[in-house]
C-alpha cells in the first residue's frame, strides 16, 4: 500500500529483456536506505518487488509480461527518472490517498497550460476507467497522488504546485507522454457493492 507522496526521483540503470519479462535496475539512494528482499517500491506507480539491492544505492526487480502490456513501464530505458516510493507504514500519516500500486489503465499527456505559480496539464482518459474519476477527486498519475481539477468525456486535468513539478517526472512529461493511471480504489469497490445489491434484489 502506498499514499502517492513520492520520496525521490529514480534513475533506471539497468533493462534486461527477457523473454517474457524485463529485469529493471534502479538507482534510489533514499528508497534503498531500509529495504530489504521481498519488499515494496512503486516505480512510477507500479508495484514491484525488490530482488536484489546493490552497494550503489540500487535494487532490482523483474517486471512480468502482463505488467509491461498494461503500464508504461514498456517505453521505460536506461536513462529514463522514474518516481519512487516506498510502501506506507502503519504508523505514518497518509499525506495522499490510498494506493495500491496496480495500474488500472495509461493515458497521454495532451497539454500543458503554464502559469505563474503551477501549471495544469491535460491527460487522455481511457472509456474503461472514466466512470471512476469525478472532479476534486484523487487520481494516481505515475504514482503521483492528485486532485482532479478538470474533467470531459475522455481527459482530465490535474494542476501542478512548482514542488511536484520539480520533484517528479511529471514535471519534465512533454505532449504524447504515456503515463500510468490509478482510480481511487474506493470507486471500484462501491460499485462491486452496489452491483450485488442489486442482484440480490432482483
């Protein structure tokens, strides 16, 4: 589980393309600083598992087939920030939302709107998870938690503070970028309710 509050911007050191999965190198100095085998670290809002760590300040991990069809992890290479985050603690405050780190769907960076003091970017909305997204409501962008401040048939927009503009990939993501979307798992779960209520009703 994770808030969506990134701790810092990765780099992607290492790809290795395997025949059905890719074993990805990450550098994260701060994310590494307690993580052992086995735990969690969202890397641009997927989920993934850490399988080794290395002196350096690096982890690696493999990536399935199935997750690299469905993220935006597939464009990712050697080079490539990435935004880290490391699984939630019980005892922490939730600065964000509740996360899980499982990508519902990608969108597409439209525009970008600058203004003084933010900026508001526009991004495509896939029709499968457009019924789960209201405005004011939380979205995870690459694993970045944020209010939807704009909302049409198959986009929203999400405005921008200079500190997540400097301290995320989102920040550097030109028109035409792949992102990573999250809906507010809540959604979902109202309307596997609902739909059972009103089976059973008939």
């Amino acid at each position: 589980m994770f808030t969506g509050i990134v701790e810092e911007l990765g780099e992607v050191v290492g790809k290795e393309d395997l025949a059905d999965a890719a074993r990805f190198v990450i550098r994260g100095p701060l994310v590494t600083t307690d993580a052992g085998h086995g735990d969690s670290i969202a890397v641009n809002g997927v989920c993934l598992t850490v399988v080794d760590l290395l002196p350096d300040g690096s982890f690696t991990a493999d990536v399935m087939a199935e997750t690299l069809n469905r993220s935006s992890l597939q464009g990712v290479a050697v080079g490539s920030q990435v935004n880290l985050e490391r699984a939630a603690a019980v005892n922490s405050r939730l600065g964000g939302h509740i996360v899980q780190g499982h990508v519902d769907g990608t969108g597409r960076v439209l525009t970008r709107t600058p203004s003084e003091h933010w900026e508001v970017v526009r991004i495509s909305l896939p029709d499968a998870i457009s019924k789960y997204v209201v405005e004011k409501g939380s979205i995870t962008v690459d694993g970045i938690s944020l209010t939807v401040s704009g909302l049409g048939a198959d986009w929203f927009e999400v405005s921008l503070i200079p500190t997540t503009l400097q301290l995320t990939t989102l920040g550097r993501a030109e028109v035409g970028t792949a992102v990573n979307l999250e809906v507010d798992v809540i959604a979902k779960y109202v309307e596997r309710l609902l739909s059972h209520r009103d089976q059973s009703t008939g």
